[in-house]
C-alpha cells in the first residue's frame, strides 16, 4: 500500500515538473507568433490630436538693415544679427463621425502669434494706449469636411485646404525636411503653406494618389519683387475675394519601394480679383493669368534620404500688373512693386542615417542624419517690358548640418549655410539651431507597432502567470 501511494505521487510529480516545461515552452514560443489582432486590438478613438511646431535660433553674419540690397557697398561690414524664433506652433483636431464623413481642423501660431494690450501710462497722465507687444500671426490653416467611398479610392473634401502644388505645401512638417526653416525656395516665390478655402477630389488607389482642386484665384494686388506671387493668398479682408477661380491638381506615385514621384500644377486668374476698380481702358482683357508646374520626389530606403523639387511659373500680364500696383493709393495693402513675369526654384538635399547601421538604435527609433542641401530661385528670372529686374532677388544657397531623432516625433537640428548673391551684392552665411517635433498625441490608438508591444507584453504575463500557477 505505501509502496503503491509512494509510486502514485512520483508519478504525479513528474506529470507535474513535464506539463511545467511544456507549458512555458508554449508560451515563450507565442511571444514570436501572437499577432496583434490575436492578443489586443489596438483601442479605436474617434477624436485624434496632434500638431508640429519648432524653435529655432540662429546667427546671421550679414546686415539687417533694409537697404542692404539698394546699398550693398555700404552694408558689406556690418555687424551680424541673431533671432530666436518660434516658425510654426500647429494644433491639429480631427473626428470621425463614421460612415465616411470625418472632420480636420488645424491652427497656426506663425511666430509666437499676435500679443497686444491696453495699458495706463503712468508718464502720460494715466492715458490708456493699445500696443502691440509680439509680432506673428494666428491662421486657421484648416478646416475641412470629408467625405469618403471605397474604402478612400474616392475623397470629397470641402472647406479650407492645403493646396498640393509643390514639395513643401505637400510636406510641410518640420520632420520632413532637414533645415530649420523650410526649403527657402518654394517659401519664397509662392504661398507656404499654402492654404485657401475650395473643393478637392482626391483619393488613392494601389500605387497612385491623385487630388483635384477647385479655388478662388491669388490677388495680384499683393504680388511683389521677392516673393512673386507668394502673397496673393491671402487676404487684408474678412473674407477672400472670389471674382476670379482657379484650379490645381497633383499626382503621386509610390510603385517603387521607398520612392515617391510627384507631379502638381496650378493654373487661375488674378487681375480681376481685387476691390480696385479694374475697370479702366488701359487694362481691359488682362486677366494675370499664373500657370504653375513642379516636380517633386524623396527616396528613403538604406539609411539614406534623398528629396528634389523642381518648380517654374508664368504670371500673363506682369508689366500692367505692375504698373497698376504702382499707382494704387498709399494705404492700399499692395506692396506697390515691380513683378516679374517668370519664377523658378529647384532644390535637392541629401542626408544618411549613421545609426541605421546599429540594429538596436534603428529598432528603439533613433536616427542620426548628416545632411547637405543646394538650392537655387529666381523671383525675377525674366521680367516684362518696363519691369525693373532686382538681381537679388535670384541666389544660390547651400546648407550642411545634421538631424537627431532620439524619437520618431522629435528632431534636433543644426546646420550652417550661406546664400550667395551676385557679386555686387553681399553674400548671407549663418548658423542655426533647432528642435522641432511633429505627430498625433494620441496615435497609440491606432498605432500597430504599440499594438504589436501591448501583444507581446500581454503574451508575456500570460506566460508567467501559467508558470506560477503551477
């Protein structure tokens, strides 16, 4: 009888100390093959928050003073100058409210926003004075609706949009392009970001996304010298003059693994889209007719992050256009300057990920970028008639620097360049400074690599406790 309860429990004990080892190799060997959809289904919000915004500072070694450019010889040893600025401070709000229709909205403070007050003035017997004491602006940049069929292969979007032509106004976030301040070319001859209230067809489909746009034309009124068109987007009013329509469109392609070809264009009026009174004899049938082209793309595969664009313009009509602006009344809000009648700006930059070769700082999300970019733009590249040509307004520019991401969302930045000029001009070097951050706050919603961990840390605790169990 002992013998037999002695051989029952050492059997038992063994059962035991194998179904043990069993279990725990089960569980050790579910770690590599739980999927995320097995184990946790990442937590779905209707409400998604974000944004972008960077602080910079830089040193420039070239005079501040407005009239370096008239009176180069007489600037050429002035003292540098430094800025601290904040570019962008962006909060994104979207919704999902289901069956297709979702809604984005995104607000701008452009350079610490606008502060003003009222206040008493003690040594000038207590008077109230309203003064403004920061510079900057406040933009609503978006707000739209949409609505979306086939799984997003068709996209209605209405209300206040980005406009897609070029390389910057398409990817405009500070993690996606390695200066401080955006691509000094495109942010020159034309709006960015650029954004305006109107209609766009859009959608992807396998390798392709396309994007249709319908919106009110630029006005020529605040076309100037050094930015071309790039102020005709917005506007002085309360709300944006329409008289005039317009269209853009843009194409993507992503057939091949890592690289992105991207074709825009934009093509509308500007003359009539004024409250001037255009009506006069000498400018009856001028419309200022802008086309607009440009070819964008960026490679990122092998640690190593190629970006290009390309961009050309045409404003019809240049010389009466300027020639109108010059006229208007003092205390109109146009800029009252020559314009040209062709724009360009090309760019490319290149940068390599010297912690891509380090299999744990690539997997923990760390990047370490050295990086070099060379750009040319021309605001005045031809001009009309009796427009003047400011030969400034053309240079080159190069910039070397480097990218640190000790996280996928923020980078630190740090670079030095230099524009050059023609030679009676006086060429513009500086160093800069940065640290930017760009993403959704709450992406771990929908996030599958914070799944995929949530799964493995849920698979593991499963493990232990089936272990101890025993």
């Amino acid at each position: 009888m002992k013998k037999t309860l002695l051989l029952l429990l050492l059997f038992l004990g063994l059962s035991m100390s194998v179904s043990a080892h069993v279990t725990e190799d089960t569980a050790a060997k579910s770690l590599d093959s739980i999927s995320a959809k097995d184990a946790i289904k990442p937590r779905k919000s209707r409400l998604s928050i974000g944004g972008y915004g960077e602080v910079v500072f830089t040193r420039n070694f070239f005079s501040a003073n407005p009239a370096r450019y008239t009176d180069a010889a007489n600037f050429a040893n002035d003292k540098g100058h430094g800025r601290f600025d904040l570019p962008h401070v962006v909060l994104w709000l979207g919704y999902d409210f289901g069956r297709g229709w979702s809604l984005g909205t995104e607000i701008e403070f452009e350079h610490g926003g606008v502060g003003s007050a009222v206040e008493m003035e003690v040594d000038e017997g207590g008077e109230y004075e309203s003064e403004i004491e920061q510079g900057g602006e406040v933009v609503l940049e978006q707000f739209w609706i949409n609505k979306a069929w086939l799984a997003g292969k068709i996209n209605l979007k209405v209300g206040h949009l980005i406009v897609p032509v070029g390389a910057t106004n398409m990817h405009h976030m500070p993690t996606e392009f390695f200066t401080n301040m955006r691509p000094e070319g495109e942010n020159t001859i034309m709006p960015c970001t650029w954004h305006q209230t109107g209609v766009s067809l859009w959608g992807r489909t396998k390798d392709w996304r396309y994007e249709l746009m319908f919106l009110p034309g630029l006005d020529s009124d605040r076309f100037n010298s050094q930015n071309w068109i790039g102020g005709g987007a917005g506007s002085p009013y309360e709300f944006k003059i329409a008289n005039s329509y317009a269209g853009a469109f843009r194409v993507d392609n992503f057939s091949v693994k890592g690289l992105r070809l991207s074709l825009s264009g934009y093509i509308g009026n500007s003359f009539k889209n004024s409250l001037s009174s255009t009506d006069g004899a000498r400018y009856k049938g001028v419309k200022g007719t802008i086309l607009l082209g440009a070819f964008d793309f960026s490679y990122n595969r092998h640690n190593l992050v190629v970006r290009g664009n390309f961009d050309y313009g045409h404003l019809f009509d240049s010389e009466l256009i300027t020639t109108f602006n010059m006229t208007m009344r003092k205390d109109s809000p146009s800029p009252k300057q020559h314009i040209g009648s062709d724009a360009l700006a090309g760019g490319i930059e290149v940068g390599y990920d010297f912690f891509g070769l380090n299999k744990k700082l690539h997997e923990d999300g760390q990047s370490f970028h050295l990086f070099a970019r060379y750009e040319y733009y021309d605001s005045m590249f031809r001009t009309q008639g009796s427009v003047i040509d400011s030969e400034w307004c053309a240079r080159h520019r190069w910039v070397v620097g480097l990218n640190y991401r000790p996280m996928r969302d923020i980078v630190v930045k740090a670079e030095y360049g230099q524009g050059i000029l023609a030679k009676s001009y006086n060429n513009e070097p500086y160093v800069s400074l940065g640290i930017a951050y760009a993403g959704l706050f709450n992406n771990y919603f929908n996030d599958a690599k914070w799944a995929a961990k949530q799964a493995k840390r849920k698979a593991a605790r499963e493990a232990r406790k089936s272990v101890k169990s025993l």
